[in-house]
C-alpha cells in the first residue's frame, strides 16, 4: 500500500514525501482510515513502529476537513507520559502540518510557565502536553479546553505506570463530552482496558507487530559476569570493540550516575539522562549523544522512553529491568527502520529470575557469552536485587535505600511534572524496584472486550525464533550519528 491510497489530502502527501515516506507501516495503514472517519480508536502499538504519524496525519486531515466553530481555542490535544516524547510528537505535527496553516504548541515542566501562556494566548490549534503541566495551565486558565476535538493519549500504559491516571481523568473532565478519542498504548493491561472503558466510545482496536516481535534485526547476547566486575566489563567491551553511540539502561538514576562519571573517568565521554535532571541538561545530553560527542548516554527507563534515536547501533542493558516489557523496549531503541543493531545485557547472579522472566516473554533463550578474563565466581550467592544498583556510589546508595525504607522520598524541584508524582504517587518510576500497575478503579462505561487481535497480539511474540547470534560483538561500525527529531 501506498500514502497515496490513504485518501490523505495533498498538502499532507507533500509533507509526507518530504521526510522521505513512501509506504505506511502497518500501523499506520490500520489507524489512519479510522481515525481519518471519526472513529475512536484502541490501538496497540509501541514506540518504533511509526505510531505518531498513525494519528498526527489522520488528525491534520480531519482538522483541514472540518472549519473550527469560530472561537479561537484548541482543537487537538495530545497526551504524553514524558516531555522527551512530547516534544518528539510536538515536531512530528509541524514536519506533517509544514504544508498546512495550523499553530501548534508543546507544553511541559521543567520549563518555565510564562513562555507558554503568551504562546496560548496568540492561539493554539494543536496541543501537546504532558498532563502536570497542562493541568497547571487549565488552573491558571491560560488555556481553554473546551472546544477539542480530538483527544489522543500517547504511551497510555507508560501513563498509568507513571502514576498519572488522575491527572488524565482530571483533564478529561475539562473536555467537551463529544470528542473524538485515541489512545495509544504498547501494553493492553487490565487497567488501560478500564481507562479505555471510561472514556473512549464503541473504539475501534488495531494493533501493530509487536515489538517482541520486531527484534528480528537485534543481535542480542547476554554477557554472565559478577556484580562488582559490571564496570569494568563493560569499559572493556567498549573500548575493546570500539563502540560508539552505545545507549545503556541501569535500574536506578543514582546508578546511572555514578556509571557515567565511572565511564567517563576512564576515557569514555557518558552522560547520564534521568528524571532528576534539568531539561536543559537532558535535551544537551541527547544532543550531545546524537551528534556523536558523547559515546554513551546512560538512561533509566522511564528517561529513554520514546526516544526516537535512529540508527542507534548498541543498546547494553547494564541491569536487567525488573519489568521483562521493558527489555523489549529497550532494545527496541536499536534495530529501527531496517538498520541492524545489537543488544547486550551483563547478567550476574542476582539477575537469574528476570532473565529467565524475559527469556519467556521474547519466547526465546538467549545466547550467553563469558568475555576472557571475565569468568563468574560461582562461590558468589545471590542477593535480591530491588532497590539496588550494581552502578551506584555505595554510600550515596546506602542513603538513598535507608531514606525509602523510613521517609518519603525528596524529589527534585527541578521537574513540577514528574516530581510531583514521584513524591507522592508511583515509586516504582525510577530507582525504585517496579510495582504491578496499580487499579485504576471502576470504569464508568463498561469496558471493551478482548478482541481475537488483542488475543494475538499476546501470543504473538515468536517471530525471529530460532536465529540466534553466538558470536559476540566485535563490531568497528560506526554510528553514523543520523538527523533526529528529538528536541522543539
Ligand atoms: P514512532 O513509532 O512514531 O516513534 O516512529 C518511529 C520512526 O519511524 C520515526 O523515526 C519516524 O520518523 C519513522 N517513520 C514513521 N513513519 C514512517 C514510514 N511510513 N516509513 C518510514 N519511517 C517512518
């Protein structure tokens, strides 16, 4: 199928053709006709598999098709977990309106707030927010919800995990009753179904490759190794295969820390990106990271969430995460768009059960490497691994493990939107072991049943079975640090 099959007006087809696009990702192809007739729509989708563009295009075109009723206010809002990802979606709405006369806005904390009235006030069509921030406007009543149309929650699960499941319904209420709904979301939990219940109306579901799935293109190995010897591990492969561009998940922020200072004392640039940190110093860090300055970008899950990083060569998950869906999520980061990518995961003893977790999920074992020199100590016992970071400085870690286990935590005040949330609601966000998702409580429509798609998308994680990679990773290529569509 091409674009040009979709009914999309030609002003989009242009800006289409501009990025380059030729053919809709299955996604895209699915989504696009429905929403481009008015239906709402479940869609199951994760970051990678060209989701943004499934509802911004359809959204532009019924926008251009329909004329707003006089007042000016805005039309569409789109909701993401992160302001990394809002600002991504942000610049996907003006690369596909770049033919098209609408004004569109990102707002999001960290920032200051005042820029964003004044950008308000001269009138906004489309708007992408994270919820905090939005809400913090909606008070101050610098914007005006009452006219949207259309209303999309990017990352919905990634939401709910993040503890923001009242601050979505809080927006809802300050939205017309009639309205068309999308919500987007790489997971299907029972909570999301109770979210979807209580807001989307007779949605219609698609869904696209799983992620789990996606990994065709992903060499992945795990490395065994002991707790302690982590870093000096993977220094060693660093350097000794001369990786660039290399993205590496800890569990924690204070781990992420500490192993970019670790990195970077021996000779290799590393930054660290987590929700500790300033905007400025998380979009300079990514900035850094593409344009090849910075050799490795250390990152917690939540951090690199949505992270449209193309091309990215090697992604090493320095801990497991707790979570196995954040494994495939990670690993998605590398792999995209036809181009080949390798993951690499240090496993010590601690980390037995989230392997074998994950080994189940992705449906397949993965082949495990020992690096000379590396041999694992089988005298050393298992420890449980929650709230613990193989990357962190052990006293500031000591402090922060006896903080949670007496006090509330303290949380930056650098970041409104996301410390709100980790002082008062989810600790499982970052450096904290991941709870299951919390209830959501009762819908307030009945909610959608499983569809025979929703079945499959379960059960389809098989592909690539089968191709396993035994020999390790030695690889001279090069990032070639390509142009990305992070920052607005
Ligand atoms: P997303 O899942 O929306 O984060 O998109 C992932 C990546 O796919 C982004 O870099 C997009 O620019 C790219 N992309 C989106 N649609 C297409 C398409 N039809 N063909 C090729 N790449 C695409």
């Amino acid at each position: 199928m091409k674009f040009s099959e979709l009914g999309l007006s030609p002003e989009l087809l242009r800006a289409i053709a501009d990025q380059g696009y030729t053919v809709p990702t299955p996604i895209q192809a699915k989504a696009i006709p429905l929403v481009m007739e008015g239906h709402d729509l479940m869609a199951c989708a994760q970051t990678g598999t060209g989701k943004t563009a499934g509802f911004t295009l359809p959204i532009l075109h019924r926008l251009a098709a329909s004329k707003p009723s006089g007042r000016q206010h805005v039309r569409a809002l789109i909701l993401t977990p992160t302001r990394e990802l809002a600002a991504q979606v942000a610049e996907s709405v003006r690369d596909y309106g770049a033919h098209l006369a609408f004004k569109s806005l990102v707002v999001f904390g960290g920032v200051g707030i005042v820029p964003q009235i004044a950008a308000l006030k001269k009138g906004v069509d489309i708007l992408v927010a994270t919820p905090g921030r939005l809400l913090d406007l909606a008070q101050q009543k610098a914007v005006d919800l009452s006219g949207i149309e259309i209303l999309v929650l990017d990352e919905a699960d990634r939401m709910l995990d993040m503890g923001f499941i009242h601050d979505i319904r809080r927006v809802i209420a300050l939205l017309p009753k009639t309205r068309q709904n999308l919500l987007f979301s790489a997971t299907f939990s029972d909570d999301i179904r109770a979210l979807a219940g209580s807001f989307l109306v007779s949605p219609s579901y698609v869904e696209s490759e799983r992620r789990n799935t996606a990994p065709e293109l992903v060499e992945q190995a795990v490395y065994r190794v002991d707790r302690e010897r982590k870093r000096e591990l993977l220094i060693e492969l660093i350097k000794q295969n001369d990786w660039h561009q290399v993205l590496v998940f800890t569990r924690t922020k204070w781990g992420a820390n500490g192993l970019a200072e670790k990195l970077t004392k021996a000779g290799i640039e590393a930054s660290a990106i987590h929700g500790n940190k300033s905007q400025g110093a998380r979009t300079r860090a990514l900035g850094d990271f593409k344009n090849g300055e910075l050799r490795v970008l250390v990152a917690t899950d939540i951090a690199a969430r949505g992270l449209d990083i193309e091309q990215l060569p090697f992604v090493v998950n320095y801990e497991l995460p707790n979570v196995p869906e954040d494994y495939v999520h990670r690993i998605g980061r590398t792999g995209r768009a036809g181009a080949s990518g390798k993951a690499v995961s240090l496993v010590c003893v601690d980390e037995d059960k989230l392997l074998r977790d994950i080994e189940r999920l992705i449906k397949k074992s993965l082949p495990a490497l020992t690096h000379p020199g590396f041999a694992v100590d089988a005298t050393i016992a298992p420890q449980p691994i929650a709230n613990r970071s193989t990357g962190q400085n052990k006293p500031q870690a000591a402090k922060v493990a006896r903080n949670m286990g007496t006090k509330k935590r303290s949380v930056s005040s650098n970041h409104p939107d996301e410390a709100r949330r980790l002082g008062a609601t989810e600790k499982a966000r970052e450096g904290e072991a991941k709870k299951p998702p919390r209830r959501s409580g009762s819908p307030e429509r009945p909610m959608p049943k499983k569809t025979p798609g929703e079945q499959s998308a379960k059960t389809d994680h098989s592909a690539g079975q089968g191709r396993r990679q035994q020999r390790p990773f030695h690889s001279k290529a090069k990032a070639t640090p390509k142009a990305t569509r992070v920052s607005s």
